[in-house]
C-alpha cells in the first residue's frame, strides 16, 4: 500500500472515529457542571440556580469571525425566548482580551450576560473546550443535550426552544 493511500485511510478512519464520538456526545444526556459564573458587571450566576429554564452556554473570543457573525442570531433569539424561560450566557475564552470583550460587547448591545473565563477554569469544566465557538444546550432539568462545534444553527436552537 503507497504512502498516499495509507494516509488516506487513516484520515477516513480518524473521521469515522470522530464522528462516531461526536454523534456519542449529542445523543446522551449529562449532567451540566455545578458552576458559577461571574459577568461582566460582576453578577454572579449560579448554573444550577437557573433549573427551569433553556440554558445555552456559548464559547467564543472576538478574535473569531464565525462567533462574531453569529453573535446578532444569538442577541435575537435571546430576545424572542428569554420571556419564555431561555438564558445564554456568552463565555469568552482565557485568551481574549477583556477590554476587547468589554468594547465588543458594548458596541454590538449584547442583550445577554457576557462572562470572562480568565483563568480557563469554565472551559475545563465544560468538557475541556478549546474550540470556539462551542456551544452546550442544557434542559430544563440541567441535563446537557447537546455540543456544537462551530456555528450553531438558529433555526434548529429555536425549533427545541419552541417545542421546550
């Protein structure tokens, strides 16, 4: 077997794994972290305080174009089902510079909390994130649903919003 074609079966299997683990991590239910958040200006939010509502907690840094474009989708939605028992809370990643989130947060009007994971600890406990954005789905009972890699899709977040 040439070099080539070793290559490209290992990257199928690679996928095949992948996608194996991945499917794995969306279809079971876990429990989500037993954390607190601290927003930007200094609330403190307990994740388990928020039992009872639709949780999404994104991961992102401004220094990502596909966070930053889907920031308006997240802001309107947020809007629309807030009223309804939906909370998102916006981690942005150790590396990002906190004045840069500050100002990113401001000029866009961000309506929901936004939260700074300076020293990584928020990333860890969700599974070890270190892609962004990543974005975790948590039901009603404080179980995690789901894990996006990359964009998450509007149109489905609101669909499980409507039927929650």
């Amino acid at each position: 077997m040439t070099v080539s074609r070793r290559l490209w079966v290992g990257l199928v299997l690679l996928f095949v794994i992948g996608a194996g683990i991945a499917a794995s991590v969306l279809t079971q239910r876990h429990a989500s972290p037993a954390i607190t958040f601290r927003t930007l200006d200094g609330r403190r939010i307990a994740l388990q305080d928020l039992r009872g509502r639709v949780v999404v907690v994104t991961f992102w840094a401004t220094s990502c174009s596909i966070c930053v474009e889907e920031m308006p989708d997240l802001a309107q939605t947020y809007r629309q089902y807030r009223a309804r028992g939906f909370e998102l809370i916006a981690v942005a990643m150790a590396y990002d510079a906190p004045d840069e989130v500050r100002n990113f947060a401001r000029v866009m009007s961000l309506p929901f909390p936004i939260v700074l994971d300076t020293g990584g600890a928020l990333a860890h406990a969700f599974s070890n994130t270190t892609v962004v954005p990543t974005t975790f789905v948590i039901d009603r009972s404080g179980q995690l649903v789901s894990k996006t890699l990359g964009a998450i899709d509007p149109a489905k977040l609101r669909q499980y919003l409507d039927a929650s």
